[in-house]
C-alpha cells in the first residue's frame, strides 16, 4: 500500500510539473488546473490506478468515435446504428468503383423508376395475400367453454401450437385465411360453445440477394411481401449502360420462379405476383438490343426490345411521336455497311429494325393554315387564321377597327423571319468590330495602353449590342398606300394609334414627348428637349416614322432640313439624336457607327 501511495505521489508531482511546463497547458484557465489537481487528489485517496476520463496531457481533447454514452461495457462492441450511406474510411465507394461517366442525353426508359425515395415508403407486411413463413407470430383468442389467449410463433416446420389442440401447419398460408384455417382446426376438437378469433400480428425479415448489373450488388433484407423495385432501389438501381430493364429473374434453389418486366410496370402496371423468402436472388441480367429515339417523341428515351420486337409499330407504340410527327428517320448500320432511311409514319411502322438503330421523328407537313397577329388599336379579335397565299389586303376587312382611333394609314409588320435577319446582320457588325479592334496594329508602348482600354470599351459595348433583341418591323405603307405583301406565319399586324405627340430621344437633356405643332422643325423639338448633350451627334438626326420608314435631318448652314423630299415631321414620329464617336479615342468609328444605326432602327430603341 505505501509503494501504491508513493507511485500516486510522484504521478501527481509529474502531472503538475507538466501542466506547468507544457505550453498548451499554460494556456489553460485556472479552474481547468484546480480539475486536474482533484483528479490527483482523487487517484492518490482510491489507491486504483485507474485512467482519468480527461487526458492531463490535453484537458480540451475531443472524441474521435461515436459517445456510447460512457458506457465502458459498450467497448469494443460493434455499433448496430445504420450509417446512413457515410463511408467508412478507406471504404471503396460508388465514385472510385465506377469511373465518372457523362450523362445519358437519351437515357433508358424507365429509368426515373430509380430516381425516387420510395425505398423508405413501405407498408408493414400485414396483407391477405402474404404467405405466413416460420419465425412470425400470430395471436389467438378462445372463449366460451374454454379460455385461452396466447401469442405463438411459427416453428421452422411451418406449425403452431395450441395445448390440447397440437400442431397446426400454416407456413404458406395467405394472411388472409389463417383465422379461418386455425378455427377450422380448433373447432375439430371444441365443437360447441367455443368462440375463436386469430391475427397474424409481425412477420418476419427475409434476407435477399440482388446481383447483375447493379449499381450495389448484395445481400439486402427487407420483408416477403416487398416488391422487387423495393431489393432493386436498395441495391441502388440498375446500371443503365449494361443491366436490363426487361429481364429481371427470381432465382429460388437454383430456378427461375419469376421474372419482371420494368415495360410491364412502367406501361401496365404488372408485376409479379410473388412472395419472396429466405435466400430468394434477383438476378438482373445484360442488356438487350437497344433502339434509340433522339427528338420528336414524347417517350425520347433509349428502348431495350427483343429480336422480336424490333420494328417500327414496336417503337411507334413506346415512343409515341408528336402530333405533328410525320415522317421517322432511321439510320444504323447493316452489314457493315451504313444505313439510313426517310420514311413516313406508315412506312416507319413496317420497317425492320436492328439493334443500335436512331429514330429521330420529324414534323415535315406544310402548314396550310396561318396564324395571323393583331395588336395596336384595333377592336376585334387578336388572332386570325388564313389560308397559306393570303395577302395583306386580304385580311385588312377582316379587322374591326375604330377609325377616330386608329391610323390605318401608317400600319406595319413585325415578321419573326426578319428579326432573326436583322439580329445576323448586326452580328455581323460586332464581329467586324471585334476583328478591327483586335487585330490593329500597334506602333508604341503608349499606344498599346491606349488600345487595351479602347478594346475593353469595345468589349463592353459589344456585350450590350449581342442583348438586343430586333423587332422585324417591315414597312408595307408609304402615303396612305399598302403594299399587299404576302403574309407569313405568326406575322403581327400593328395598326398604331392616332396621336398628337412627337417623341424625342438619344442624347438630348431631357427625353421626352412634344404636342405636334406644324410649323416646328427638328431643331424646335430638340430644343424643347433641351438640347443636345455633349455627346450628342448634332449633323445628322434620325426621325423614325409612324409606319416604321426611317429618314435623316441633316444640319445645313445652322438649320435642320430633311435629305429627302418627303413631308417634315408628322405626329407620331420619334426623332434619335445619336451618340457621336470621337475619333481621336477610337480606332473602329466606321464599324461603331454602323452597329448603332443597326441596332436603332432594328430594335426601335427610343421606345
């Protein structure tokens, strides 16, 4: 005992001596110190040498595995807490087995079956059609002449027992008929004045193997009335490059007692009819022949078909082609040699097909039938539809309209075709305008520095110019003259309204809009606007007129006159005082010029 004291003594000498000259101990608070000093105290009157639960070496010290809540008879035993898909360390996972590889732009056909959560959805086992398998209880209830509750488990021999009954064998029976089938048993030995009520009350866990083409081949466990799309989504789903969708095999003792159809499922709703036990395997086997459906189908996913299904009624029927679908393009490969076919929907359906075979379906009907647009002041319909040929005139009758509103002498179109020309001539420019700011060539160090922030403006411009999206405005009346254009799908007809008001806008102070007055020339508006900003570009002024024609005003000895012969300003129209480029900053005026005139007219930009 006084060797055991005098160990005490000089462990605790050595733990303080240590906490003084540890610099992470000297870091610590006073009141850790004095913990430490009890614990000695502690150690030193038990006469044990057991460890202290907080380390002298390092009082802040954390655990590194899971609190079994100081428990010292839990060491060493093996945690039955589910991980929760955590990987242990070292452990391979799903990303180091399989190599990454990119997403499937066509990907099977009923592979969403796996994307869900429903594994964690289950039921609890209890239905009729369960077959009741060793290891589950059942509750029995007997009154009358006799009385007698008890809860009893199935033997491996499939039986149970009932004192003074015997053995009564229910392994394989459906939930729903073990009370019927235990009361016919017990009513064999009390035949009179004996009431009986039977309930399967728990089943029992089977344990299944699930191998093939998985993502997690296993053993998994679950209950014998789960399904086979419960083992599958356990097992993590089927690969979808080499597993297949259509031949799934429940193998029991060495043969095949079922197998499943994922297209069953997924088109039907069928699967089979099985109760699973102990030692059961899913067996999902390689992939078949595949077809491919890329565009036009409500189904465009790849398709797993047998050697006798491979033709085009088969796909038609799984794919399902679009409304408007009209023709199916085919093209494979047969004998070696490349294959590719154009057929209608009634041809495509006769066609034999072969495995690695792409369908794409296509709408190639004409549209006979328009869709014709109105908007600006009108007071009918919005939407009209022509006969392919219509003419602009042709419908103009068709359009109710108020005359003391609207101008029908100023309409014009907006044309989806001639926006889409518009946005490429204006790409066009910028394009010219990156290559001339690019490639310049540079003659000092002072004039590269120039350069590089002349091409960020440059960059930053263009930017902005690439976000304008055209209008396809096309100018059909001229002087209360109509061109009697022929119409186009989804042509917008704009009949603006009657106003009294110039618009002015650019780079004037204050853009606004001015009651027409007849005898005001550009120069008047601009000045009601404020005048030109120093930015302005005072020589040439663009007036865009109510139909959408476009003219110029340009500055002749002080004063605004027009270039062309026609009228002076109109109500309705909008005058653009445009930016002026310097010339001394940058090198591109000619293209910078020309992209903003573009981008002006095409997208109406002082609306």
């Amino acid at each position: 005992m006084k060797i055991s004291k005098t160990h005490h003594f000089f462990a605790g000498l050595l733990l303080l001596c240590s906490c003084v000259t540890s610099p992470s101990i000297l870091a610590q608070t006073t009141e850790q110190l004095s913990q430490l000093r009890q614990q000695v105290s502690q150690s030193n009157n038990s006469g044990t040498t057991s460890t202290p639960n907080v380390s002298p070496l390092n009082v802040n010290s954390q655990r590194t595995l899971p609190d079994n809540g100081g428990d010292v008879n839990t060491m060493g035993q093996f945690s039955t807490q589910p991980r929760n898909g955590v990987s242990l360390p070292g452990e391979p996972t799903i990303n180091t087995v399989f190599p990454a590889q990119e997403p499937m732009q066509n990907p099977p056909f009923a592979a969403n079956l796996f994307i869900g959560g429903f594994e964690s959805e289950r039921t609890s086992g209890l239905n009729d059609n369960y077959m009741v398998a060793p290891g589950d209880k059942i509750s029995i209830w007997i009154w009358g002449a006799v009385n007698y509750s008890s809860v009893v488990t199935v033997d491996n021999q499939g039986n149970i027992f009932i004192p003074n009954i015997g053995p009564i064998r229910v392994a394989n029976t459906p939930a729903g008929t073990v009370n019927q089938t235990v009361t016919t048993k017990i009513r064999q030995v009390y035949t009179n004045d004996v009431n009986v009520y039977v309930n399967l009350l728990t089943t029992t866990p089977v344990s299944i193997y699930v191998s093939g083409p998985v993502l997690r081949p296993g053993q998994y466990a679950g209950l014998a009335s789960d399904s086979v799309l419960y083992y599958l989504k356990r097992a993590g789903g089927i690969d979808f490059r080499r597993g297949s969708f259509r031949q799934i095999d429940i193998v029991r003792n060495g043969k095949v007692v079922a197998s499943a159809d994922l297209y069953a499922f997924f088109r039907d709703g069928k699967l089979p009819n099985l109760s699973f036990k102990d030692g059961d395997t899913i067996l999902v086997n390689p992939i078949g022949n595949t077809i491919v459906v890329e565009t036009g189908a409500r189904n465009s996913f790849t398709f797993e078909f047998s050697n006798e299904e491979l033709n085009g009624e088969v796909v038609n029927y799984f794919a399902r082609p679009g409304e408007f679908a009209s023709h199916a393009s085919v093209a494979g490969v047969r004998n070696g040699k490349q294959f590719a076919r154009y057929l209608s929907i009634s041809e495509f359906s006769q066609l034999p097909l072969q495995a690695g075979d792409t369908v794409e379906y296509v709408a190639d009907n004409e549209p006979q039938i328009y869709r014709i647009n109105v908007a600006g002041a009108f007071a009918g319909a919005s939407q009209l539809m022509v006969d392919k040929g219509t003419r602009l005139l042709d419908i103009l009758d068709h359009i109710e309209v108020d005359t003391t509103l609207s101008d029908t002498q100023n309409i014009y179109l907006l044309r989806e075709s001639v926006a889409v020309k518009q946005k490429e001539i204006i790409e066009q420019g910028l394009e010219r305008l990156e290559r001339s700011m690019y490639t310049a060539p540079i003659s000092s160090t002072g004039e590269g520095a120039i350069r590089a922030q002349e091409a960020q403006l440059v960059a930053d411009f263009i930017a902005r110019a690439r976000q304008v999206e055209p209008q396809g405005r096309v100018v059909v009346s001229e002087n209360g003259d109509i061109a009697n254009i022929l119409l186009e799908p989804n042509d917008t007809i704009v009949i603006p309204e009657i106003t009294d008001l110039v618009h002015v806008g650019g780079e004037v102070m204050l853009p606004q809009s001015v009651v027409f007055n007849p005898d005001a020339t550009t120069e008047d508006y601009i000045a009601w606007a404020g005048g030109f900003t120093q930015r302005a570009e005072d020589e040439r002024i663009m007036v865009i007129r109510k139909n959408g024609n476009v003219a110029f005003s340009n500055l002749d000895d002080g004063m605004l006159s027009f270039s062309d012969n026609k009228p002076h300003l109109a109500p309705g129209d909008q005058i653009i005082v445009l930016p002026a480029i310097d010339t001394k900053v940058l090198q591109a005026v000619k293209d910078i010029t020309q992209v903003i005139y573009q981008i002006a007219i095409a997208a109406n930009v002082a609306t």
